[in-house]
C-alpha cells in the first residue's frame, strides 16, 4: 500500500493520509519511492496560491471524488522502482518535485543523461521548471552528503537568486534602501546573502519578529534588523524596495503608507501569512500602493535568463551562488530529520500556523 498526505484546499490547517494501491504503470512510464522531501514555509505559499498559480494541479489526490483536497507539492529525492521506459533504469535516484507521498508515477520525456521533464497530461501546461527531474548520476556536482541541503535550500535559494538578479538588472531601481520582509525566512537569508556579494547594494534591512530579531542579527547579512513591533524606526525619507516574503496586509499596509511615493516597487514572493488572505477589505488593506506591487514569479524570471544565457551560463551563475548559499548555512541551519508521514503531521501544523523555528530545517524521511 501507497500512503499519500492530503491537504484541505480551503483549509490548510486540515490533513488527512491516504493509503491506496499503486496503478499499474503504461509503457514508457516509471514509477519511483519517494526517499525524503523537505518542507518549509515556502511549501505553505504553494497551498495559498495553489488554485491561483495552479500548485494543485501537479499531483492528483486519491479518493477525493470532490477535489476538495490536494496535495501540497515538495523537493526531495526518489528512486526508481519500476520502469517502462527504456532509457530509465530501475535503481536511479532523482532529485525534483515530489508530493507528500511515498510514490508516484512519472512519465518521462525530453530525456537527456542529466535530466528529464514529466510529460503527464495534466502538468503539461504548468511552469516547466516545476516539471524537470534532476538525474543524479549525470549530475557533475551531485555529493550525496548534501541531499538535505540540497532538497531544504535549492528551491528557495533559486528564488533568492531570481530577485538578487532581477534588483542587479534594474540598478536596483535607483534606491537606497531595500527592506526585506520576514527576514528569518531561508528565501529571505538567502537573498540578503547574495545582495551582499555586490558592493553596489543599497543597504539590507530586515524585518522580522521580535522573538528571532537575536537570530537575524548574528547572521550578519542585514545592514540593520528591526523588528515588527518598531516600524516607525524606518526611514521613511529614504527611496525604498520592498521584497515581501510573508504576505501580511498589516505590515505591507503600514510601510506603504509611511514611505508613500518613497516605495518604488514592492516584489510579493510568499504568502506565509494565510490567514490575511481571506479577510475582508479594511484600511491597512487600502494603505498598500498596488500600484507598485508586483508578484514576482521565479519561474518566468528563470525561462528569460535560459533564454539570454543558455542553459549551461544559467546553470553556471545558479551553482556559483547555490554553493556559497549552501556553505553559509552551516553556520545558522540545523537540520531535524522526521521519519515517517505520520509523525510529519504535527511538524506540518506547527509550521502552517508560523510556528517555526528559523534556524531549523525539516526534512521527512519516507
């Protein structure tokens, strides 16, 4: 029997495992063990924005005739089990976009010794970067000692990437300040990070909660840490960009209100804050300049760069900051390995509710 953990669409806080039996393959499919993922609050984001970027539709659910549930996607790493396809051998490892199960069934195509993309009709039309699977054999850079840093910080790092580069791009928008928000977040400590390899960044401040301000501050990335309950300190005289990473209309109300025409764009990367979401209008709400908000998407932000660099100059500049990234966070990541589904599911609770602990990073073993 399979397991599989589902999620309620309109309810995040709610879950439920399903055990089902395997379908049999179809010829050029496989079928693959999901070995470990990694779950952190950017798998929350994906629960949020499931039916409004489509995360829902990557993984089917089982005995869910009303598709109210779904599975939240996550990264990690599989092997191959049985294979129907000529050019998969059973025995491979492969590293991509999993559920939270212990198997699925993927049909291959675009094969190269590197890699592969799922070709199942119902991931067709959604972002391509979603849809590859790493062949670890053919990775060059492949060291099995960091599977779990790899599964905890890859996703988030490239995210941390696409902005640092996309800020690069614009001159920084001319700003002298750039105000990052939920500070503690591995997406966030990963773009302060790569912001301070350029000696041409504005300075760095990080917004974060009062309890993990100590936390923010020894890593040493942020020019200045200021806490949530200490907004006004913020120079409001300054022309600022905004990087959110939490989704919180209080905040993102009060400092587009304070900083007014001073708020040259604020970029929404998470929406960790879901219960925000749902709340009628009130004027916080109204105080944010929509105007000058936009939703930034690292997939789009990852096909432009293929097509200006190529894959091997893209794959060149993401491995160069990946490493350093991933070399950094021995100093301020501990990794808490959670054997078993089932004994994940108070861990999920604790971290779709933001009771997380920012130096921590949580890997399932299946």
């Amino acid at each position: 029997m399979s397991k599989q953990l589902q999620t309620l669409k309109s309810d995040l806080t709610r879950t439920r495992i399903i055990e089902f039996l395997s379908p049999e393959i179809d010829d050029g499919d496989i079928n693959v063990s999901i070995e470990s993922f990694a779950f952190t609050s950017n798998n929350v984001t994906y629960g949020v924005a499931g039916d409004t970027i489509g995360y829902w539709q990557f993984f089917k659910t089982v005995d869910d005739l009303n598709k109210n549930w779904g599975c939240i996607p996550v990264w990690g790493f599989a092997k191959v089990t049985q294979s129907k396809n000529t050019s998969i051998k059973d025995g491979e490892r492969l590293f991509g976009y999993f559920p939270p199960a212990d198997s699925l069934t993927i049909n291959p195509i675009k094969i190269t010794d590197q890699g592969f993309s799922d070709g199942k009709d119902h991931r067709k039309d959604l972002p391509a970067v979603y849809n590859n699977y790493i062949r670890v054999n053919g990775d060059n850079t492949y060291d099995p000692s960091k599977d779990n840093l790899r599964s905890l910080l890859f996703p988030l790092h490239i995210t941390s990437f696409c902005i640092c580069d996309a800020l690069e791009d614009e001159a920084y928008l001319d700003a002298d300040q750039i105000i990052v928000v939920s500070a503690s977040s591995k997406t966030a400590i990963g773009l302060a990070q790569g912001l301070k390899d350029s000696e041409e960044t504005p300075n760095i401040i990080g917004l974060t909660s009062s309890k993990n301000t100590d936390f923010v501050t020894k890593l040493g990335c942020y020019d200045q840490v200021i806490s949530y309950d200490q907004l006004s300190s913020i120079n409001s005289n300054l022309k600022t960009v905004m990087v959110d990473m939490a989704g919180s209309r209080e905040i993102l109300g009060t400092l587009h209100g304070s900083l007014g025409n001073n708020m040259l764009k604020c970029y929404t990367v998470g929406m960790t804050h879901w219960e925000n979401e749902v709340t009628a209008e009130d004027a916080l709400g109204q105080a944010m300049l929509r105007e000058r908000t936009e939703f930034f998407f690292a997939p789009a932000h990852i096909q432009k760069r293929f097509k200006d660099w190529g894959y091997e100059g893209y794959n060149q500049r993401t491995n160069e900051f990946m490493t350093k990234r991933s070399n950094q966070s021995k100093d301020w990541m501990s990794v808490i390995e959670i054997d078993g589904i089932e004994n994940f599911i108070e861990t999920y609770n604790q971290i779709v509710v933001g009771n997380i602990n920012p130096n921590e990073g949580i890997i399932v073993k299946i």
